[in-house]
C-alpha cells in the first residue's frame, strides 16, 4: 500500500540534516534474568524484532520522494527489506564502563539514517561491565507519528522474563513502484485538489508548500505572542556540528513524590525545578554571572493529566483516556538562589499553561505495557519543531514510563534513557523517562558547543539534594 506521508511528517523528514539527524533514540540497559531460557544475544534478539514487526507494520516501510517533488513523498513498502540490516551488533573492550557506552551511544546518534531503507536502527551492544548488555534504538521522527505508530523499542517490552507470543504474519513486500507511476499518482492528486496544486507552483516544488503548511496547522496552537519573543542569550543556542556527547543521570522517582507532597506541585514541576538548579549550576561553572532575574526559556513538551495536574506517575490509570501530551514554552529561572522560589515560579507556569494549551490526547499511545515513552519523545520534538530556533533556548521532553520491571527478550531491562535529537541552533536536549521507581536523564549535546555535558548530569544530583534539603527546614 502507498501512503503519502502527512504534511508534518513531510516537514520532519525535510528538517534532516548532516548537522541535525532527526531521530528518536532509546539507550536501555539489561541483565540476564535467571529465569530466562537463554542470554540475550543478537541471533535472540533478531528473532525477538521478528516475532514484534507485525505489531509495527510500519517499519518494513521506506520513503520514495515523487520526481521533481510535484507532492509530497510516499511510504512504501521495502522490497528488498533485510532485518539484519536494521538490527545491528557491537561491542564495547569487556568490561566496558558506562563511560564507554555513552561515548559509543553519542557516534551512533551522530549518524544520519539510510534514507534508501526503513528509517530506524537498533544495535546490541555487548562487552559492558556486571554482565549487562545495551540496546540503543533510533528511529526518524517521521516514522513515529506517536498517535497509532509506535516505536519499535516499545514493542519489543514484555511485563515478564518469558516473551510473549505474537500471532506470525504471512507478509510479502509488494513490488516499488516506478518513479513513472509515482509521478502519475501525483498528477492525478493534483488534478484532484487545486488548491494545493497550486501552492505547488506558487513555491515552485512540494517542499516549501509542505514545511509551511506543517508549520501554519501546527503553530495555530501555540500562543502567537510568546513566539514572537526572543530566547535570553545562554550557551544552549549555537551552531551544530556532526558530532555529538550523551551523559545520563538516574534519580528515584520517591525523591519527586517527596518533594511533590511537601509543595503541594505535580512531579512534573519538581522534575523541571530539579533541571533548573542543575542549569543554574552549569551556567555558573563556567564562569558566568546570574543576575536574580536570569532565566532560561525551555520548550517543555511533557504529558499531564486533564483532572488533577497535582497527581504523581502512579496516581492515575495511565490507560486512562483523560491524559494527554502538551507543549508550551517556559522561563525556568536560574537566577533565583532560593530551590523552593523556584519551584514555585514553575509550578505557577506550568499550571497558567496547563489552563490554556489544548493537548494531544495519548490514550492511543497506551499499549500493551503501559506508556511508550520513545514515542511521547517523538511527539515531543515535533511540537518542538513549530517554535522559531530564536524562541527558545532548549528542549526538556518528559514522557512517563512503565513503573514495573520489563523485560527484553528476557533480560531485564534495569535503565532507560532518551536520546533526544538536537533541533538547528540547539547545542543540547534534555530527555526525562520515569521507570521502574526511577528517573533517568539523557543528555544529548553537541560536542563542540557543550564538551563539559558532564558537568550538567552531575548538576542534577547537586540540585536534587538541594531540593532535599529544602523539604526539612
């Protein structure tokens, strides 16, 4: 079947770059449950992404652009789809410290995809110390539309050591179409739809009919005047290069209720306030004055719930059809010294926007085991997208996660980490995933603009324990 892709998935995949690769990463980390059949090694686990394809039919599928752009591009089937192409082997000098795996993460998420194949990776990484392994995932933002197409990372989860059956599907690739008949298709859609037909020609080519079209339905959300404001000058916004550094920090998910009970504020707020000390500390590490006035301006995509803002993770029924993902762009203000004044500037903010933003519902993205994360991050970066690069300073995606072990293959996965991509002029992203009683950070940066990225990560911990302290006086 030939789909054309929608105008935002057309904007998405036109934004890719040398410099800006578009994709979602997943870095999970894993250990050999001993109530598993057998290690997870990488014939496993091919077999594991076989049995789970038909559960996301969408990643045999490819690109085509139409000749001489006269529409937008199509999804087709891979004819020539190789599974073992897809998922990939590597392996770090056992025993290989986090250190190693995070460099290797930052090279892989370096890389643009092949966009002649299927636009998705996954590598299993062997040799890491303590007999884990790690699957890093990346998938193009265009093919996870987070509403009905799911990330693979996501699917290939199970709720036990032992995985689950999927019914097999008979698929057979359909044969490619010729550029000839591709052309046609287009023609005869033209001819169909004036309207666009002449958008077309009046910007002589599908591409800026399509980035324009995405950006106009797409922008009506968000609030016309806080777009036309300039982001503060900070380190975070500077040319990109085609190299990257990733750092992780894990928190526990019991510190955020504390602190969340204590302020009467949902954990989200506690979440970005945390990341607004570590920011405070970071811009003050290297050298730079605040003023009590500093602030830094985030696009925060990040799900909350319609009936009750104030409810932590495991609150709610995370199939219930009253959440939803919003984005909106924040002033997280770094040159307040005092943590709980600035939890209560977020939390005032957060709740203003929470009143006003119309959200994307998720009850489609529930499946099977609970939240996908990769795709509310996927969801999150498209909304990311629409603001001018001189609105904003960084991106802050925080998507909830399964609150029980899961398992892959039947290896349990102990970490989960977003790697979330760097938009033009955005030298850092931050990804926030809750899993399994704990919080993870990703830290995607540049490595030119932001080689101390680590000096961030370990801010977070600094402005948790600050947090802390606060709840006891």
């Amino acid at each position: 079947m030939i789909t054309r892709l929608t105008p935002q998935d057309t904007a998405y995949y036109r934004l890719e770059s040398s410099s800006n690769p578009m994709h979602i990463g997943s870095l999970a980390i894993v250990r050999d449950s001993a109530a598993a059949s057998g290690p997870l090694n990488y014939d496993r686990l091919v077999e594991l992404v076989h049995s789970r394809l038909p559960l996301v039919p969408h990643y045999r599928r490819k690109v085509r652009e139409v000749p001489f752009e006269l529409g937008r591009p199509v999804w087709i089937q891979d004819g020539h789809f190789d599974l073992t192409y897809h998922v990939r082997r590597s392996a770090l000098p056992a025993p290989g410290t986090d250190e190693q795996l995070f460099d290797l993460v930052a090279r892989l998420a370096s890389r643009p995809l092949d966009q002649t194949r299927p636009l998705w990776e996954m590598y299993l990484i062997e040799g890491l110390s303590d007999n884990r392994r790690a699957i890093f995932t990346k998938t193009h933002s265009a093919l996870v539309d987070g509403a009905a197409a799911l990330e693979i990372g996501h699917v290939i989860l199970d709720t036990g050591p032992t995985p689950r059956e999927i019914a097999p599907d008979a698929w057979v690739p359909r044969r490619e179409p010729t550029d000839a008949e591709l052309l046609a298709m287009a023609v005869a859609d033209l001819a169909g739809q004036p309207a666009e037909a002449l958008e077309v020609l009046r910007h002589t080519g599908a591409r800026a009919f399509t980035m324009a079209d995405a950006a106009g339905k797409m922008a009506g959300r968000m609030f016309a005047a806080v777009r036309t404001t300039t982001a503060p000058d900070s380190p975070f916004n500077a040319p990109t290069s085609r190299s990257r550094r990733f750092d992780v920090a894990a928190t526990n998910l019991e510190d955020y209720r504390k602190i969340h009970k204590r302020f009467d504020c949902s954990i989200n707020d506690v979440i970005l306030a945390v990341m607004t000390g570590a920011l405070r500390i970071f811009i003050q590490s290297r050298g730079e004055v605040l003023t009590e006035s500093a602030v830094l301006r985030a696009v925060v995509p990040m799900s909350v719930y319609l009936n009750d803002s104030k409810a932590s993770y495991d609150e709610h029924d995370p199939h219930s059809p009253d959440s939803e993902v919003t984005s909106f762009l924040i002033d997280l203000p770094i040159g307040e010294p005092n943590p709980v004044m600035r939890l209560s500037h977020i939390a005032h903010a957060t709740d203003d926007n929470s009143r006003h933003r119309r959200g994307v519902r998720a009850g489609t993205l529930v499946h099977m085991a609970g939240f996908a994360p990769a795709s509310l991050h996927a969801m999150s970066v498209r909304a990311a997208s629409t603001f001018a690069e001189h609105t904003f300073n960084l991106v802050i995606t925080n998507a909830p996660g399964p609150q029980q072990p899961m398992y892959i293959g039947g290896a349990r996965m102990l970490e989960m980490y977003p790697v979330s991509p760097l938009l033009r002029n955005q030298a850092s992203s931050v990804g926030i995933t809750s899993y399994d009683g704990r919080v993870f950070y990703g830290l995607n940066a540049d490595r030119d603009a932001m080689a101390d990225i680590g000096v961030l990560s370990a801010a977070v911990h600094e402005s948790m324990e600050e947090m802390l302290g606060a709840c006891i006086q």
